[in-house]
C-alpha cells in the first residue's frame, strides 16, 4: 500500500478513494499505477476507512435492495466526508452510479435506509478514474511520450452503459481514453467493439463463452493494428489477459496481445518504471513489446 | 424659484396671445385660499398676470388638451405631466402643430393643503425620474440630466404579505370606494366616451357600489392604464377616500418594465406594449 | 366552488388548437376531472381581461386559457397579443390577492389530446389542494 | 320574448351511456328563455333533424340549442337544419355534452352536472345570437401547388385538366421529387422514370400550368378564395427562355461537387440539372461552388492565390444564356386555394451509434440503393460498394431503422419500408444471381393489392433469408461488415459477414415543413407531418378553408395512395373553383361609431389590416372593418378599451352571458 499523508488540508483535487476489492486482490497493478499516477498529478486520493464490497453482478442478481444497500453504505461514508468520490472499478463505479439513480425514487430510498439503517443525504459527485483522469484540465508532465504505441482502447460494456446512468460521452463509440493517450503521445487505433461485452462473469460456467468473445475483441483489435489493449477495468483485464494461451489453442490465434491498464500506461509517460507499475504481473506479458517501443 | 419661472411663463404666454398662435394658454394660477395653485386658462394677453408657478402646481393640465380638439392651445407641463403629451400624441387624442408645450423643469409639489403651504413633499416626487419635460417647446429651468434608478419599495413591501392579506386589504379599499370616478377625470390616460364601469350591456360592472363591484373596477382601471400610466398620481390625490391607486399603478408600472422593458409617455411613436408584440419572447407563463 | 366543495374551474379554449385538443382527449377517451367548464372563443387573442376578471370577481376558483403554441396560430398572432395581456393580468391579480396559480395559460395543439388532460387534471389538482378562495 | 329550443342528444350510448339525458332535458325547460326541449337518440340523423325543424314551426322558436357532440363536427349540419326551417342559420349554438363530457368523465353525476351547465352556456349565449348574413365574395380561379413530387404533379394536371390556371411551385431545380430517386416501383416492378418522366413532361406543357422550379412559397396572405401568395424565385443564372437545355455547359464545367439527388454517391458539376431526365431540362448554377462566383468573392484577407476566374459555361454557350446578373426576385400572385404536397425526406440514420453513426461506407441507406440500382445513377445500375467499387454478396437489410423506435422518437410505421425491401431482395437477385439477401425485421407489414404476394416472392423465390430480430451492433473488420443480430424465432444470436449493409431508412416529413405549415397557418403534429381536417371523413382538407394537403407530407404513404391523395386534392380544389363566388363567413368585427374615441389600438393588433379609417360627419376620425379582410379573431375587440368594436358570434355580450350563468348558478 503506498502511504499517502492525510493531511487534512483539502488541495485542489482531493478525492475519496473507493478500491474496490479486485484492487486489493488480482487487480493491485490497476491500485499501484492508479496511486502512483495521481501522486505525480498532485491527485490526493483518501481511501475510504470502512468502504464494503459494491455487490457486484452477484448481488443485483439475486436481490435488488441487496444490490442497492451495499454501495449505500459506501456513498453514506462518502457523504460523510463530503469529497468527491473516484472509482478506478467499472462495476463498483457502475453500481455506486445505478444506486445514486435509483434513490431519486422516494420510495426506493427510504428502503434503502430502512436496510442500511441510516439516512442517505444529497449524495456527492461519483466519478471512474477514467473520467476523473481524462480532464483536460489537468496538465500532464509527461517525461516519457509513449511515441509510437498504438493503442486499441476498450471500454467493456460497464463503463458506457446505461448512458443517461455513467455519463459517457457516446455509449457506442466513446472517446474518452483515446483523447487520454493521444495526449501522453500515443495513438489511438479506430475500432468497432469497444463496448462489446468481454464475457464478464460468465467465465467460470462458461468459459467457453468468454474465450470466442473475448478473442474476437483481441483478433479485430490486432488486424486494426494494436500493439495493445488499454482497459480500465479489472474484469476486462482478466477476461482479455489470463486466457490468451487457451485462445491460440482453440482459435489458432497467431500472436499475444498484451492488455494493460490505461493508468500503468499514464504512468510510464509520467517517468515510473515498468517495475513500480507492475507491468511485470500480467500473464501476457507486455514487457518485450514495450521494449522493442523502447518504453521499458 | 417661483418667481423667475412665473415671470418667463407671463411673458411667452403674452407673447403666444399676442401673435395669435395659440387660442388659450393653459397655466396655473392662486387659489381662492390664496395658496394652493389651480389651473388657468388665458385668452386674453392681458389677463397673462394671472398666471404663477410654484410647488403647489400639482395638477396634470394635459388632460384639458382633450377638450381643445382642432384649436391651438399652450399648456404649462412638469416633467411628469409633460409624459402624458406623449401617451395621447401616440393614441391621437391631440396633435402635435396644435400644442404648445411650456416645460417647466420641476424640483417637486408638496401635498395638498388648505390655506397654509406645506412643505411635505408628495410621495411621486420622491421616486420621480423625470423632473424634466420630456417634450417642450419653450424650456424653463435648467434640465436636470442625471436621475436616480427606479426603485418600487412600496410595491416591494406590499407583495411580501400572504395572498389571504392581499386580498383582505384590496377588499378593504374596495369597501371604501364610493364609485365617484374622480380618478378617471382626473387621469390624462382616461378619454373613453363611455367608461367600461358605466356600460349596461355588456354590464361589465353593474352599478350596485358594493366590494366586488368596486374591486373589479379598481382593477380594470389599473389594467386598462397599464403601460400608459405616466405616474402623475393625480388619481390618488384626488381620490376623495384615500385609496393607494399608485401601489397598482406602479406594480403595473414595474411589471410593464421588466417583462417588456417598456417606459410610458417616453416618446410618440413607440408603440404601448399591449398593443405590439415580440414572438420570441419569454414572458415566464407557459413554458 | 361547486356543493361538495371541489373547484369550480373556467376554461377558454382556442377554436383552432385547444378546443381541438380536448375533442382529441375525447375521442381517444382521456379522462380527467369533471370540475373545468369550457368556453370556446376564436383565439386565446380573444379572450379579454376582463372576462377573467369577472370570472374571479364572480368567485371562481380558477381560470384555464388554452391557445395555439406560439408561431401556429390560425390568425398568426393572436397568441402573442394573448401571451402578454395575460402576463401582466396575472401579476396584477397575484399583486391583489389571487394566487398566480389561479390562473394558468397552456398552449396546447389540436393534436395533443393526452396533454390536455393531463393540464386539466393537474390543474383541478392543484386547485383542490390550495383550497377555496381566503379572504379577511 | 325568446323562444329558444334546446335539444339534448343521446349519440346512441355516446352521451346517453355516461350523461342521464332526459334530466339535462328537465333541467333545460326549467332555463330562462327555454321554451322546448326534447332529447333524440342521434340528433344528427334524418330523424334528428327532422325533429328540430317540425319543433321550430310547431313551437315557433326563434333560436336553437343542439346540446350534442363537439361544434367542430356538426355546427355546419345543424346550421343548414335550421336554415331549412326558415330560421337564421347563426341563432345555434352547440353544447359539447360528448368530446367535452360523456367521453372523458365516467362519473354520471358530475356528467350530467357538467352537462347541464354547458347547455345553461349555450342558452344564455344564444339568447344574445342575432342573425347574421354571410356575404357573396369573389373569388380567383387559380390554384398552387407546393411541392413538384409525384402528388403535386397529379393534382396539377387534375385541376388543370379541369380548365382551371395552376402555378406548380418546386423547391429544386427539377420536379420529380422522390420518386424521380427511384430505381424500380413495387409491386409491379415497373421502371420509375418510365411511369414519372411523362408526367413530368406533362406538367411542363401543359397550358393551364406555369412550372416555377428552383423556387419557394414565402409568404401567404388573404383567405379562401383570395389568397396572396409571395413567391420566391431563386436566382438561376442562367436565361431559362433562351437555353435549349443542349449541356455543353455542364458536361465543360470543371467544378465537381458531391451530388444531392445521388444522395452523396455521385458527383454534379457546379452548372447542372439534377439529373438526366430533369424538367425543366435546363441548368441552374450552384452559386456556393461555381468558381467564378468564388473569384467574385474572393478577398484579399483570404489565404492562399486567387481562384481562377474561369467562366468556361459563359464562353461555350451557343445561346448565351449565362446571366450572372439574374437576382432572386419575388412575385406575388393571387390564388383561390392552395394545396400543398411537400413530400417527405428519409430518416438520416446517423443517430444510431450501433450502425456505425454514419462512418462505415458500405452501410448505406435504402435511397442510396436505389441510386445504385438505377441505371442512370452513379454507377449505370451496378450495384457496387461505395468503400472499394466490388461487387457485395452477403447483402444485408435492417428493416424499421428511424420508425417504430421510440428511442428517437419515431414510434411510428412508415409503412413502406417492407415492400421496398421485398423489391430491393427480388431485383438484386435478379441483377447477380450469387447474392444472399438476409432480411432483419420486426413484422412484415404488406396490407395492399398484391403486396403480401410480393413480400412472400421475396423470400420464396429470391431465397431472401428474413430474420426476426433486431441488429445490436454493426463493425468493420477488415474489409467486411460484421452485423451481430439475433434470431428470435429460434432464440439464438446471429452473426453475418456482410459485404454491404442496407438500412431501411423510414419517411419523416420534408425539410422545415413546420416553417411552411405556419406560413399557410395550417397545424402540424410533433413530426411536422400536416394535420387533416378529419383523418378519416376529410383527409386532404385542412381546418383552414381553401388550403387543402396531399401525399407524404400528410404522412407516411405509398406511390399509389399519394397520386390518389393528389387526384382527391385536385377534386376538393375544383369543386371550389366551380363556384362563381364564395359566402364567406360572417363572423367578423363591427364597429360602433359613437363610442369610437379614434385610438386605433384595433389597427395596431389585427393581423390582417382589416381596420381602416372612416370621417364621421362631424369630422371625427374613427375605426371601420373592412368585412372581405377580418378573419373573426377578435384581437381588436379586446385591445378596445371603450368596447366600440365587437365580434359577430363572440360578442362580448354573449360571452359575458355565458360566464355569468356559470358562475352565479
């Protein structure tokens, strides 16, 4: 965990930090890169003492307050301490998002403080890392331009859908990261499933699934000229990553695409090493390709 | 400040009498109790020592220009007053080649007192923006340029109150109203051959001097002076039972300011604003 | 107000538009409250002041004018002459004790059956809760 | 004393079924003035009627009540009822107990209160009604037609054929429309141009027809029977009396632009016809893109040389026909009635982000295809993909894209996307053999002669495969179209590798409609289709007498329900003509001359300059109405502060009537 002092002098950026638990678990690359990278913008990010696990897709599944009192007990704590709210985990931001949209209702709420036993006020502003990271208001001192990379951003389907709920600029063909990486040097290659579903949570049941799903993203990613897959969220980055040998034995995909998130990218333009971002983690490993960009 | 103004209004009046361009000179002169002005009016250059000025002039003489149709008349106008010159130019209620305008700049009337002067300024005269004629063919006085922002307290303080104390309180100046229509004859804006209040078919009003029939008068004859009213205030000096007729006058006179940013009596071929309209206008009803 | 207390509230409807709209949320069975009576002028241009105030002199809860939306009156500009009479009519009447509320101008077109009733029913609505006419 | 009739009507269960009819019928004999009442089950009828005239000569009632459905349906029918009974048709008044009441109210009791106090109105408003005497007015026998589509063409030959002066007012250089975009028409399969152009050429000959193209309506004013209408015409620059149309011009103009009418496929040159077949078959120059226009233009601020001067159209004309001179000029012309058939353009599919947005080429629109398919299009016929000029074999068709979706707000059916699609799968077919046509759709909808036939053909005999399911997503891979759908007839999701992509774009009314529609002060809905005056008893009238509305600019319709709809116009037009002189209606303003005060805020507000201004004899300068102009709005009556000017029908006593027994009762 990288300390960061809390003091209680509220910069410019202050934000309350909301991990999530694949941060704290398979994900901690996406948490180290996310901390590292808001510490070199001047991002101060205060970790929620006592946040709970969002619910996730197996909560809204099974029952519906459930899936709403859970990340309750998150704004409520966010309430409390008034800063706005970053969420760098597509599902936790996603249900942080349909929970605020819910409570609109009247009656909705006042169930949902029935459960959680405390009463939720105007709840503060939730924003994804994404969105968070790509103001353009914030300059970036990139030392170290990602010259040459072509990227094929992807966003899954949590992060763009529904609309009107997680304020995407266009459900179907969003920009967002795009202009990000533009600006740290990169380039962005144009293609057509950026919000095409990865196979998500079926891939235990159903692997199978999660495989042709997830190779037809990764094969059009690498005939549009990806050198790889910026993503920012944990579930993608596990669907696209883990299973590429699998892919090659069932689909007689030729090469490996390595799949990395958006901020350990942010944080080689910003000077860390691939060793402090962690680069090193993944099951395909990106380290020769950036190499060969001279990036690593 | 009297004497100089009175003396310059003598002589343009003989000289206009003399050369024969007008037929009558509408001024002031003293009353009967040797204090309070009253209007005058002058056909012969040598009655011209009749007339004065002073701060007891208070009434609007442009309204006796509706009785001198076709005949060349010259009247004594305040800078209120000289407002309603042109409210009835552009309803063509009188003419222009007709009317000779003596504009006298004016610091203020006071209240209206019998036999001894008063020195209580009149309440129009403390929010008054237009101490200067806007029309004049002959000036007195030295224009005054800068004035003072309009500000509607009164009407401010009155819409604070709940509605149930609103309505109570127009009731109660309703109860009052004896129906004498002083303040129609005494409005320049009021020229109708038959007034509204007095028709029997359609019987608008009726004539029962009773609340609701008063209050429905009282608030037509607001709403009909609305973006006309020139805030002279002669209807409430007049008003024998002291009914604020300036608090409609001036909620009318803000609202006409706001929603059409519309000033009556500014200039004679601006059009009044219930009789013109902008289509893209948002006048905050029906959105 | 009518016997059992309900407003009683005064419709005007433009020929063109309105009136057409409430014959719309007739024929396709609209439903809303029976407490709105309903007169049919030529233009909401034609409505006079004076008949709205009469109507509040008279007692009446409250007054609905309904025209075309500006820009599609049959007569060009009746609605824009209306929209200003009504405008200053209406904080008069608020400035003498008649709640803004009591008196409400709608533009609605003859093909929107649905919101006129709505309107109409909203409107009944909230002259229901606001109560009968107080005065000292 | 007045002996007012009132009769209350059941409508069958219509009114009977909500409002307890006979006791309105008790409690308007209880009514001032009411001298007879009485109730029929349909007033409206034979029977009804009768019932109302025998009642008026028995009883001798000198004004009628008929308490049924809304004004808006039967005041007319009624008026000549009791005209026929020797009354003045103008002592009636309708009370709305359906539309107003019995239809939107189930609780009786307040019903039949509501009912009861309408019928108390309109007694006390008809106890105010005096005659009054329509007037003969003349009336110009000629007629516009706006918008030169295929309706617009019919009913000018209609009404022209009928001997009547028609003036065909088309927005681009060509008449055509739409139609003229068409390769071949279902369900005959018959060549477009083959069954237009003749009537295009028609059109251009015929003598009682001026064609004025490249032009627009701008203003309308007056009323039925004398409309005045100011009418726009672009400037051409070129002298259309002179030019032979030989094209020397525009095949020698360097300038290359995107072509409108190839709906961005093809090219045109700056000076051009829109395409070959155009009428009038002469040019009109594009004065964004000519290059000599830009030379004109070209300032010295600009970046960049000078642009060539050019002027080649000018030197090669063996008429000498360029007139860089012409200005747009507008004539004003006079009109007995108006109809207008402005069409309909497609639905631009760009909205829809999972079909790409508009940024893949070969995911087209249904009229690109056509342009495609139509041998004088940009590619004589063979249908090839815009993003590499192949030949597609997996062609795929997405049926209802910008209708039936409340998502962009377009929830209806345009009604012939099917069919066209139907066509689109057989002629393809025909045209290469090798195709596969895969059809999404919702449901097939084929309701005409001979459609459901068509549609079946399509798949029977062209092995067109339909699919019952909506496309979530289109993507380019490489050079095909992946289109992810669904199956749901088989509950399975569907992938296709397409090599072209057909959107069935539905129809939407034609650029700013509502513009127009509030020039000729007509309704519109809220997708500025026009609004009829009945949809099913009066479909190409309008509220407003003497406008009269046909085709697609009413709504979405087919070939053949559009020339039906233009021949229906060009009848109710000359039925209108046929008459020597119109009665107009005599609800106007009066003036009363001794409470004038001469103020005109009355000629300020009418929007018609119906007031004029009169010497009385003892030289006061009052208002008159100048009855042939007032249209009855009552702008005036209101803005008259003294109450000298009233309204025939609305007058303010008969209003104030009707307030006053309402609100004292």
């Amino acid at each position: 965990m990288v300390e960061s002092d809390h003091s209680s002098k509220v910069g410019a950026r202050t934000y309350s930090y909301y991990p999530g638990c694949s941060l704290h678990g398979t994900a901690a690359e996406y948490d180290i890169s996310t901390q590292l990278v808001c510490q070199k913008l001047g991002i101060e990010l205060r970790e929620l003492e006592e946040w709970v696990c969002c619910g996730a897709s197996a909560a809204h599944s099974t029952d519906h307050l459930l899936s709403l009192a859970l990340p309750a007990h998150t704004l409520k704590q966010a309430e409390e301490k008034g800063l706005p709210l970053a969420v760098p985990c597509a599902m936790c931001f996603s249900r942080l998002r349909t929970t605020i949209h819910e409570i609109k209702n009247k009656d909705t709420l006042n169930l949902v403080n029935s459960a959680i036993g405390k009463e939720l006020g105007e709840p503060v502003a939730v924003e994804s890392m994404l969105q968070m990271l790509a103001d353009e208001s914030i300059s970036l001192p990139v030392t170290k331009p990602l010259n040459g990379l072509k990227v094929a951003c992807y966003y899954g389907c949590l992060l763009a859908r529904p609309p009107e709920v997680v304020g995407i600029d266009d459900a179907e063909n969003p920009q967002t990261m795009e202009r990000l990486l533009v600006r740290l040097g990169a380039e962005a290659i144009d293609w057509g499933l950026k919000t095409t579903c990865c196979g998500a949570g079926v891939a235990f049941p159903r692997l199978d699934i999660v495989l042709k799903l997830s190779h037809r993203l990764l094969s059009l990613a690498q005939k549009s000229g990806a050198d790889c897959v910026a993503v920012a969220c944990p579930m993608c980055h596990a669907n696209l990553d883990m299973y590429q040998k699998d892919m090659i034995a069932k689909f007689g995909q030729k090469t490996k695409l390595p799949v990395i998130y958006f901020t350990q990218l942010m944080g080689l333009a910003l000077g860390f090493s691939p060793k402090e971002l962690l680069l090193d983690k993944h099951l395909t490993d990106p380290l020769p390709m950036l190499r060969e960009k001279e990036l690593a | 400040m009297g004497e100089d103004f009175t003396q310059q209004i003598r002589d343009k009046a003989k000289e206009l009498l003399e050369n024969g361009a007008v037929e009558c000179v509408i001024g002031y002169e003293t009353g009967s109790d040797g204090v309070s002005a009253r209007p005058a009016f002058i056909y012969d250059a040598a009655e011209v020592d009749r007339l004065a000025f002073d701060n007891t002039c208070t009434h609007n003489l442009v309204k006796y220009l509706l009785d001198k149709k076709g005949k060349s008349t010259a009247v004594v106008v305040k800078g209120c007053d000289s407002r309603a010159l042109n409210l009835l130019l552009s309803e063509r209620q009188i003419q222009r080649d007709k009317v000779y305008v003596i504009g006298v700049v004016c610091p203020g009337v006071v209240e209206w007192g019998w036999n001894k002067r008063s020195e209580q300024l009149q309440k129009r005269c403390n929010w008054c923006r237009q101490h200067t004629p806007v029309v004049s063919d002959f000036a007195v006085g030295e224009p005054i340029t800068e004035e003072p922002p309009a500000e509607f307290a009164d009407v401010a303080e009155m819409a604070t109150k709940t509605a149930e104390d609103r309505a109570t309180f127009w009731r109660d100046q309703a109860e009052r109203c004896i129906r004498c229509y002083a303040c129609r004859q005494a409005c320049p804006g009021c020229y109708c051959i038959d007034c509204f209040v007095e028709l029997l078919d359609p019987e608008w009003v009726g004539i029962r001097i009773a609340p609701d029939e008063n209050w429905m008068w009282n608030t037509i004859r607001a709403y009909h002076l609305g973006g006309r009213c020139i805030s002279c205030n002669e209807c409430e000096r007049v008003c024998p039972v002291n009914i604020p007729l300036s608090l409609l006058n001036r909620k009318l006179e803000q609202e006409v300011l706001d929603l059409f940013d519309y000033k009556a009596g500014m200039s004679e071929d601006a059009p009044a604003p219930l009789i013109t309209f902008k289509k893209d206008e948002n006048l905050g009803i029906a959105e | 107000m009518s016997e059992d207390n309900s407003p009683l509230v005064i419709g005007f409807l433009c020929n063109w538009c309105s009136y057409a709209g409430a014959d719309m949320a007739g024929t396709s069975r609209q439903a809303y409250p029976p407490n709105i009576r309903i007169m049919r002028v030529p233009c909401s241009g034609r409505v006079d002041p004076l008949l709205i105030v009469k109507c509040f002199e008279e007692g009446a809860d409250a007054v609905l004018v309904a025209g075309c939306h500006p820009g599609d009156c049959h007569y060009t500009e009746g609605n824009y002459h209306g929209r200003r009479r009504f405008a200053l009519l209406r904080d008069l009447l608020d400035f003498m004790g008649i709640e803004k509320e009591r008196f409400r101008i709608e533009w609605i077109s003859a093909s929107e059956g649905k919101r006129f009733a709505k309107v109409v029913s909203e409107f009944t609505d909230e002259m229901t809760k606001l109560g009968p006419r107080k005065v000292g | 004393m007045s002996r007012i009739g009132v009769f209350v009507c059941h409508c069958g269960t219509n009114i009977g079924g909500i409002v307890n009819v006979p006791e309105v019928v008790e409690a308007a004999k209880a009514m001032p003035l009411v001298a007879y009442a009485d109730e029929n089950k349909y007033t409206c009828s034979e029977v009804g009627q009768g019932s109302i005239r025998d009642a008026i000569r028995e009883q001798k009632l000198d004004r009628v009540v008929v308490a049924a459905c809304s004004p808006r349906m039967h005041e007319n029918t009624f008026r000549k009822t009791v005209a026929t009974a020797g009354l003045n048709p103008y002592l009636l008044e309708i009370a709305n107990l359906r539309e107003h009441c019995s239809w939107v109210h189930s609780d009786s009791k307040k019903a039949t209160a509501k009912a009861i106090d309408h019928v108390r109105m309109a007694v006390a408003k008809v106890a105010r009604h005096e005659s009054l005497f329509p007037k003969q007015v003349g009336l110009t026998k000629r007629a516009l037609v706006i918008g030169g589509g295929i309706t617009g063409i019919q009913a000018a030959l209609d009404i022209a054929s009928a001997g009547h002066e028609v003036v065909l007012v088309e927005k681009e250089p060509s008449v055509g429309g739409r139609m003229s975009q068409l390769d071949k028409t279902f369900p005959t399969l018959d060549c477009s141009a083959c069954i237009l152009t003749p009537k295009m050429v028609d059109v251009a000959q015929h003598p009682n027809i001026t064609l004025l193209s490249y032009s627009e309506v701008k203003e309308v004013r007056g009323f039925v029977g004398n409309f005045e209408v100011d009418i726009l015409k672009k400037a051409k620059m070129v002298d259309h009396k002179t030019c032979t149309g030989c094209g020397t011009c525009w095949q020698k103009c360097p300038e290359k632009v995107t072509s409108e009418f190839d709906l961005g496929l093809g090219q045109r040159t700056a000076i051009y016809i829109p395409f070959a077949q155009a009428v009038p078959n002469k040019p009109v120059i594009d004065m964004e893109n000519c290059r000599y226009q830009k030379y004109l233009k070209w300032t010295q601020t600009e970046e960049g040389k000078k642009p060539p001067e050019c002027r080649i159209c000018e030197k090669l004309c063996p008429t000498k026909s360029i007139a860089w001179e012409q200005q747009e000029e507008i004539v004003t012309e006079k009109f007995g009635a108006l109809v207008v058939a402005t069409g309909f353009k497609t639905f631009d599919h760009s909205v829809y982000g999972e079909y790409g947005a508009g940024r893949y080429p070969d995911v087209i629109s249904s009229l690109q295809l056509e342009r495609l398919m139509s041998a004088a299009g940009p590619t004589e016929g063979e249908v090839l993909r815009p993003s590499d000029n192949t030949h597609p074999k997996n062609i795929v068709f997405i049926q209802c894209v910008g209708s039936r979706d409340d998502k962009v707000g377009r929830p209806y059916c345009s009604k012939v996307c099917c069919m066209y699609t139907a066509k689109h799968a057989i002629m393809l077919k025909e045209h290469d053999p090798e195709v596969q046509c895969y059809v999404f759709y919702i449901d097939i909808r084929a309701g005409g002669k001979d459609f459901e036939e068509f549609a079946r053909r399509a798949q029977d005999e062209s092995g067109a495969v339909y699919l019952r399911g909506r496309v979530s997503q289109i993507y380019q891979d490489g050079k095909t179209l992946k289109v992810l759908g669904e199956d749901s007839l088989i509950g399975r999701p569907v992938e296709i590798d397409a090599d072209l992509v057909v959107l069935a774009t539905g129809m939407e009314a034609s650029e700013d409609a509502d513009r127009l529609a509030q020039t000729l002060h007509i309704s519109y809905n809220i997708y500025n289709f026009l609004i009829e005056a009945h949809p099913k008893l009066r479909p190409v009238e309008t509220q407003t007498d003497g406008v009269f509305v046909a085709g697609a600019a009413v709504g979405p319709r087919d070939i053949p329900d559009c020339v039906a709809h233009g021949s229906a116009a060009a009848a109710k037009v000359i039925g209108l003509l046929s008459q020597d002189s119109l009665t107009t209606d005599p609800l106007t303003a009066i003036v009363a001359p001794m409470k004038c005060v001469g103020c005109f805020a009355c000629k300020a507000v009418c929007p018609f300059n119906a007031i004029e201004e009169q010497t009385t004899r003892d030289g006061r300068i009052i208002a008159s109405v100048n009855e042939s102009l007032c249209k009855g709005c009552g702008l005036c009556v209101v803005a008259c502060r003294p109450g000298a000017i009233n309204l025939r029908g609305f007058t303010n006593q008969q209003l104030l009537s009707e307030v006053m027994t309402l609100v004292r009762r």
